[in-house]
C-alpha cells in the first residue's frame, strides 16, 4: 500500500527537493503540499522542473489524508506545526533542527527562544540511519540531522566509537549555497558569492552541539570536543567536512581503513573511499563519501565526509528516515547514482 | 631610474601575472620574457589581455640586459636557471620553491631530486615581505613564499610569535583552480572541477614543511608541528587558509585582535579584519586579510588569512620583493584596490 | 522481456550518461560496455558516480550478448563499427554524427574524411521522437540528433513546418562546457572558462548542415539557409538555442502559442513554455522547453529552445529512441524531474 | 590641476567600480561620495575592497567642491538629480539612461514616465568615445551608452556606416549577473542563476530603442530595425553581443576586417581581432573587442562586440568621458591589461 506524504513548507529548497524524490519512489506518493508564499498555485507551475505535479495544490493546510509529514520548515516554527501532527498519529520526519538536541536549555541556548514542546524531546530519535537504523524504525517522531553534523559525524563515527582519536576535534566544512536557503536576499546574490570564499559564524554556528552531543555519544564516558567553521564556496550543492583529531594511539592508515569499512559494511548509504573524494560525485544522490587518512609525520586522523546537502545532507536523508518508519526497504527511491558531471 | 625586469617562463600564471603588474608600474619596466612553448611570439598576441605588449617578444633565453629577473619557472627547473644569474650579480627573485626550504635534505624529500645549486640555499632569503623586509631588501637571492603558506604564516605569526598557542596547528586550506596552474591537462577541465570541492594530497603537500619552518623560525625553541591539508573550489583566483590551535592561555578576542594590530601595524599589505574576510576582497590585489578568533568554549584559536594566489601569493609578492631589493617604495605598482564584484 | 544493452565508449560524457539513465530503467539493462583507455577496469570504479556498476567491466569489445547498442564514438569512428553490428541484426543508436546528413557529400564536406558506411545512409532514421516517433520505431539504424539541432529544430518546427516564417534563419545558441567532451584538454580548463562566453567556428560548425537539412524537411518546396554561431558559456550543462527569423505573414503571440501547442499536443518531451524557459530547469531530465515570441515592432519571430546536452541533446534522446525502437513506453526510465537547483 | 569627482549612488555597481578606477587615476580625485543606505560610513569601511578610501565619507547629498559629477542613480531619478548639476555649471555624466533616448515620448515609452528633464535632451552628448570623440570633449551634459548598446553599437559601426548590411539587425547579447546591479533582491541569488542560461525581456527591453536610435545615426537616411534578445549568463562580469545582419552585397572576409580596421584605427579602446575574442580578455579592462564574419553561405554578417560591462560599459566609459570633457589624454587612469585568469 503505497504511503500517503504530506510535505509542510515545500517551497523552500528542502521541500522541493523531497517532492522531486517522491515523484520517483515506487511506494510512496506526494498527496499534500503547504506554504504560505505560494498557496493557491499548482505545484508543478510554481516550480517548473517539478512540472509533472501539475495538479497538486500547494495549500496553507495539510488538505489531505496522509500517514507521513516531512516538515521543512523553519527551526522553531517546526515543533509547533509538528506536535499535534505527532499527538494525531502520524509519523512525523522534520527537517528542521527542533528536535535535534536533547536538552531544552541547549535550544534556548542556541536558538534564542524556548522550546515550542520540549515533552516530545525524549520521543524524538535522530534520524541518521547509517548509525540508528532500528531505532528510527520504531519512531513516530525523527529528527533529521542537519547537513554538516550528517557529513561530519559519518566522517568521524567510527574513529570516535572505537577510541582510537582523542576526543578533541577540529570541523572544517565547506559548503554550497543552496545551504543558505532559497529566496534569502541579497547576501547570497550571485555577483557577490561568485569567485568566492568565506567563513562565518566561526566557532559559533549551532550545528556545533549537535555534532558535540551526537559524537559523545558514540563512545562511553567520552564527551567529544568539537570546535566547528562553516564556509560558503562558489557552488550550489554539496558538503565537504574536513575533521582533524590527535590520535590516542598509533594506526596505520591500512588499519584505520579497515576500521571504517568494518563500521559500515551493512549500510547502504555511506561508503568508505580509499581516495579523497569529490562532492561532485555525490551531486543529486544519497550517498555520503567518507575517508580516512593518518598524518603519521604528525599523529593525526584526518578523516573527510562529503555529501549532497539537498540530498543525505536533508531531503534524501528524510526519504530513508521514511522508508524505515514505513517499513518499506531503506533504500526504496534513492537508488540513483549521481548526476555527473 | 628604471628597472629592467626579465621574467623566465612568462607563460604560466605567475609569469603572465607578474608581466600585468609591471605595465602599470611607475618604475620598473618588463624588457625580456622567456617561454619556450610560444617563443618567437610577440607577449601581446599570445595572451590577448596583455595585448599593450604587442612589441615585446617571447623568447627562448633571456636577450636584454636586466637588473632583475623573476623565475616562473617549475620547482627544480627554476634553481638551475637561477643559479648563475645570481653569480652574475642580477636581483633574482624565484617564485618556484627551489629556495624555501633551508634544508638541502628537506628539499630532496619532498621534490624527490636533488637539489641542482644547494650552495646557494644560505644566501636565499625568505621573500615574505610582511615579516622579513629589512633582510629582503639587503638579498641579491629571494624565495617568493608559496600561496598556502604565504595565507597560513600571516594568519598564524602573531599567536606563534607570542606564544599563545600551542604549537601544533591544523591548517585546512581552500584554492582556487589557478593555483594549478596553466596548460594542466584534464584534471582541472571546467566539468570536473564546477561544483565540486575535494581535497589533495591530504597531510602530504610540499608545502607543509615550508609552513613547519618559517613558523617555527617565529619564536624561541618552538618547533611547530603542521597538518595541511589542501582542498580545491570551484573559483578562478583566491585562497583561504584556515587555521586551528589549541590556546597555550587565556585571551580574550579583545586581546587577540589587539596583539594581530600591534603585530602587523607597520606593514602595507597585511590587514587585521575584525569580521570573517571574503576572498573576494582581495580579487586582483596585494592585501592579505587575517582575521583571528577564539574560540572560547573549547580553548582554540581559529584564524584565517585570505589572498589573491596570483598577487600575495605569487606574482604580487615578487613585485613587492623587487621593490625592497632595488629600494623603491614597498608599494609601487600595487596600490591597486581589488576588483569587485 | 528486459532489453540487454551495450555501449561503445562508455568513457565519454554521452556514453556515461546513457549508463546512470540504464541504472534505473525499469525494463532495460546495461550488460556491456567498451572503452579503450581504461578497459580492464570495472565501470564502477572507474566513475565514482556509477559506484552501482561494481561487478560491470569496461572492455575493449562487446562481450555480452545484446540487443540494443549505443555508440558514442567521436564522429567516423562511430560508423565503422555500427556497421558490422546493423548487419548482424542488433537495434544501432548512432550518438555520433556518422549517419545524420543524408548525403555522403555533405558529409565529406563538413567532416573531411570519405563516409565509412554510405550504404546504410539511407537506412538511417533521424532520431528526433518529438517529429519521427513511428519512423524510429521501426528503424534498426537511429541517428542520434546533435545537441544544437535538437534544441533548435524543436524551437523552430512549428514555425517552419506552418509557413509563418521566411525560411531564412538566424540560430544562436548557448551551450555548457559539457558539450566540448570529456578529457578534452587544456582548451576547457576551469581557469580559462570560467567568467568567459565566446563564439566558435562562427558560421563555420558542423551542426549547421543538420539543422538545414532537418528544418527543409519540415515543409515541402522550402529550403531553410540557417547561419548558426555556437557559445560557450561557462556551466557544465545546458543548451539555450534563440533563433530568430523574419514573419511571412503577420500573426498575433497568443496565435503563435497555440499554434506551438497544437504541434506538441501528443509529445512527452517537448513542453511549449509561456514564459522565457530557464536551461537550469531541465538539468538532468529529458525536457526540452520551448518558447516562441513574436517581435511585433519587426516582424520577426524569436524562438528559444533549451534542453540538457546530455539528456535530451545525447543519452536521454538515446534512451527515447531505445524505447521506441523496443516497444517499449517513450517515457520508460526517462520520467525524472530535473534537479534544481 | 587634479579635476576633483563626486559620485552620486557610489553603492551601487557601477559607482562602486567608478570608485575603484579613480584611486588609480593620475589626474583625477574622488572627493565626494553619496549613498542613501549607507549614508555616514566611510566609504573603505561599507565596501571592504575600496579600503584605500578609509577616510571618505558617504554622505546624503554631494558635500565637497566638484568639477564633475557621475550619477550612478536609477533611471528617472537622475535626470532630476543632474538638472540642477548642469544648471550650475558642473560637468555632469549621467550612467543611467535618463539622456540616452533624444525624444521624450520615447522615453516617456519606454520607462512609463515623463522624463524629468526634458529641456536637457538636445544639450546631452551620447557617450561612445570611440564615435563622438570630439563632441564629447565639447559636452557638459554626458549619456553615458547602455551595456549592452556600447557592444552592440561598437560591433556594428563599421558596417552599418558603410553600407554593406541590410538595415535590419538581430542582436543576442549575453550578460554576466553584475548587469542586474547590487542588491537586487532573491532572484538573482546564487543558487538560481548558477548553471543557468535564460532570455529575459525578450523583444522588449529598454536598450533597444538606444541602439536602434544610434545605430541609425551612422548612416544617411538609413533606420535601422533591431531585435534585440539579452540573456543572463552564469558568470559576474561581461558582455558578448552577436550581431546578425544579411549583407547589402557581396564581400569576402578581408574586406570586411579591412574596413572595420579602418575605422577603429585611431580609436584607443575598441580593438578589432581576426578571431572571435572572449570576453574574459576584457575582464577589469576599458577595451572593446570586436570581430566581424562573413557568413558566404547565406551572404550574412556576423559582427560580435564583448567588453565588461563595469567598465566600457558603464564606469570605464564614464572615465573616459571625463577625460575627454576635462582636457585630459582619454587614456589617463584606464590603460589597465585586463586581469586572467
């Protein structure tokens, strides 16, 4: 029976990005699409490369039965649309980061406002579904990790759980400028971010406690360190998180290979690449590349996670969050290789 | 009185960057270009955006008496050249890294040959004009300082100076696709390398060592152990080198940015900004930007240095460097602003 | 009955997109696939983004048994070896030139080497499904259409077809670096073109004969002279092809667009757009939209067409012609929304 | 005597660039500058790439002595902004298009205004130096050319003078995103435009009646017709103007290069090249490039004009003007190579 979805907020990048996965996916179907901007029109003529949803709606409300919610919208605006949704039954995947932090004082911390339903924190699970398959599988409430914690923890999980880096790292991320968002002004204006590098928020964005909270727990009585830089490069989609770790003991770079490939030999989504890997051939799939290298000349794990931030980085992430919830295979949708070049 | 400059290899980057510059400097004059591939060319007809030479001719060999001559020419090609220029008495400036690294072994190391003129690697000075113009200006021999280097020394030498930091640095470094040069086959072809971002050489680029010595050169029995690692973005022009340190103490970011401003209050083309730099701001001029920040929550400091990789981090430097050497102003010919947008 | 399908030169851009499309077809299947430089290696691992043909070896021949064959050899090559292949019965989609101008004149003109296979020009069906959908399905021998004359033939077709233009055409057309090929060189090096548009063979590119041809066929006694002038622009994909021609007869834009959506009534590919089409919505799907506009103050048609050069301009069209000539769905495999942004 | 330059809008592109160019000029100091949004920071602060200006104010109205005023304000809001300029004695370059059009109902037509100054329109010298050298150096009121008309005029010069083409012209021009200006909002955000080729305006933007008005003038009882079709193409700066004209009669490509030549031979900035120019090579430059074909095939002229469009077309081309208009050389402060990569 195919899965009724309903998309909340489908006008921005991440939601769009889900109705063009569904159009494809053999067992589920797009049935219900809001946001506000564009209400009234088709969804198909708002969006002309989703042309093939010439008749759907994009309405305020949730018009239709649905049994899955993917909600894109706003961090903050999102637990409030998300919660009655969860208290009606449904199966409810956001995309923002509401429910990604497990203390309230964490979001208030870093979002600036209380927390809309903090009684659904401990219901939440954390959708990454390379490391918790089977507790997403039993979830009514996932939360989808945000695209640099989703590259960066893959990248780091299995050094990190093993024990063999000290818990103390160093995150640098690159990232395309769909990252940003649709329809963000004037800061992002092609002539500007063109032929362009830059870091921002330096050790201060708030995708720093959830790769903090989510690598901690990894691994038992460790609390990880992690010091986090985002920077925006000239390219539309991608994610390139650089991570750099002391290591707590020697590693050949043929055993740290070996260790990746073991941690994710069942996983259908994370591959382990034995040379530095490029965004590019993830571009448009699910995929999330990951390398380990050691600095033997300095006693360290370089280890490299890239990803498709539209893609594992959010929508595609959601899809298999979805798939899991549903009981439909994990990878039903997102078998697509990468659009290349 | 004029200088005449002679450039070895005017057909790279570099080479055709340094040949720009010097049509628009007040005192110095580009009199003889060598490039064997287009030799027998006039410099104005093989590269349209420098048709104002349309009389100056590539040739094989330098043909005209100069005073100064800057080698373009690849690393271990460019020593042997220089070598007995230097014995003739010219100013010679070589922008290849045959002459950074103090350490005939070193160099052996990381270029795999031997060095073709290690008698003369004491002589050499380190051309980074913002730390050591005092000794540039009494050489006859200067190193030009390497791009990711020039970026990461700026951005590091006042903490390293000062001792601040502990020194072992990680330093995640962002080029544009001109740092690989010109005429370099298809690994760098417009569709493989748009939207992509990918690391190289991870922990392993001959420039790493650079980085380790001048560094270390900056304080007292400190030796400063360096991870790089090197990544490429889909830009033209432009590096930004981002630096990681654990805090050797307690600063404040107050009393960080007031030791960058002291450090470099007296120096042209180094500039302390107090917000994240954009590579853009440099675009076609001699500015490097450092912008130095704390990170509070973990005890690190995370500092940045963006460049032009053709200006400060080649072609830029090496007019500055001529200038010191023939006792012009530190910055004629580069008072230019940088194009935007 | 799933269709077994090779690919002559699965190396190149054609070819490895026709691959990603087969990955997902519902009732057709990759078996074989050649390529010279890198045979022995699996296709998989050659192309980090066909990671899913793990277990599919790139050969120097076909090996396997197959139905249906692409060939994206370079131009002259490609008819040497369909040839053989026709004869032997199999289904021969031609990606190259070879078997698309009707006359072997035309083609020792344009192409200046003596035709290898003049014997089956006749045999050949110009593969252009939105006009010649019966006539390939029961060809044996497809000719692929080139890139600039499938968006400039859909462009125009209604106009030419209706007599509402004077056959005098001017086509200018807009294509990414895609287009140029793969491992191509230092001719389409990033540093080169990025930030860069220019013309190329200026009324002088074999594409030009094609769209004569083809346009001419449209309407009995009429034969259209085309002056044709390619750009490069700097993207990876995408052809935006605007032609313009003087109005025979005065008609109104809102005849115009009915007209154009009568002619295209019954096609899945070839959508009438009301307003100026962007390249960017058909990246990665096999969409061509076009857009007529009537220039009232001149008495001129402006015709847009844009569509994917690898898509509907090579492997998408590929994948349509297989179906067709298969009996299989002209949609089969190829129902994609683009990928935006 | 240093001619002393207020310009009004300094925050958008063109007054930005305007800005930049000064700094360098020999005979020539920016003095005043105004802004509305950014009124009362210092110009170097606001835009971190003109830092040389560190002690400039922007201000509300033109707050220092000036002999010439460049008005980078929106068309319409100009004129009546300049009026009162030129009434004072001032030497006034208007960068809008408020005195390109000679015939106030046109312009009334064509910006759904009445123009706020008609009295001014005789008194106004269109701005192409390369044209209207001497009328120029003669104005006090200067129509600095449109982008795209300054590429196009200057591509078809020659031919229209002489006669050799049909007056009836179809110009397909392409711009880089700085032509839509600073500022402007979502829709030419990175993610949108990037990879993306689309027509905008077609047959029906404001630059059309400029150059038909122009190109007219170059010949006796000649009117020329002429579609025009703008395009946006992924890249900052730049133009490319592809001009198509049948020819009036028959000539070979010699001539036709002779003849274009000859009439740019005492012209400092547009150059005309015997094979097709790129428009990268204009890049930061006040050149023109232009190149005229001969398509014999269909008796057609193809003449394509490339230049930045911050600079020849817009503030270069004002620094010209003021030499011109102040007694300077027309060169003074723009013999500048373009900078390439």
């Amino acid at each position: 029976m195919t899965v009724r979805v309903g998309i909340i907020n489908v006008t921005g990048f991440a939601g769009m990005e889900a109705a063009r996965l569904l159009w494809n996916h053999p067992e589920a179907e797009l049935v219900a699409a809001t946001g506000r901007s564009l209400a009234g029109q088709m969804l198909g003529k708002a969006f002309p490369h989703l042309a093939a949803y010439a008749d759907l709606p994009i309405t305020t409300d949730l018009e239709q039965e649905v049994d899955v919610v993917f909600s894109a919208l706003p961090t903050g605006a999102s637990a409030e649309v998300c919660a009655p949704l969860v208290e009606q039954g449904l199966r409810v995947i956001d995309i923002a980061a509401d429910f990604r932090l497990r203390e309230p004082g964490a979001f208030t911390e870093w979002f600036h406002e209380e927390h809309p339903a903090p009684e659904l924190l401990d219901r939440a699970v954390y959708g990454l579904a390379d490391l918790y398959a089977s507790d997403i599988a039993k979830a009514d409430l996932v939360a989808n990790p945000g695209c640099y914690p989703a590259a960066t923890i893959l990248a780091l999980a299995p050094a990190v759980a093993a024990g063999i880096v000290v818990p103390r790292v160093f995150v640098d991320a690159k990232s395309g400028i769909s990252g940003a968002g649709r329809g963000t002004g004037g800061g992002f204006s092609y002539s500007d971010v063109n032929e362009d590098v830059s870091a921002y928020r330096v050790a201060d964005h708030n995708h720093q406690p959830e790769m903090a909270q989510e690598l901690s727990r990894l691994r038992e009585e460790t609390e990880v360190a992690v010091t986090f830089v985002p920077h925006l490069v000239p390219m539309t989609r991608g994610i390139h998180s650089t991570c750099y770790a002391p290591l707590a003991e020697s590693v050949s770079q043929a055993e740290v290979l070996a260790l990746y490939r073991d941690f994710y030999a069942d996983v259908p989504f994370t591959v382990v690449s034995d040379t530095a890997p490029h965004t590019k051939h993830t571009f448009g799939s699910n995929k999330c590349l990951v390398f380990p290298t050691v600095d033997q000349r300095n006693g360290a794990l370089v280890a490299v996670g890239v990803l498709d931030n539209l893609m594992k980085g959010a929508a595609g992430s959601a899809i298999e969050n979805m798939n899991l919830m549903s009981g439909l295979p994990q990878e039903a949708g997102l078998d697509h290789p990468a659009l290349y070049p």
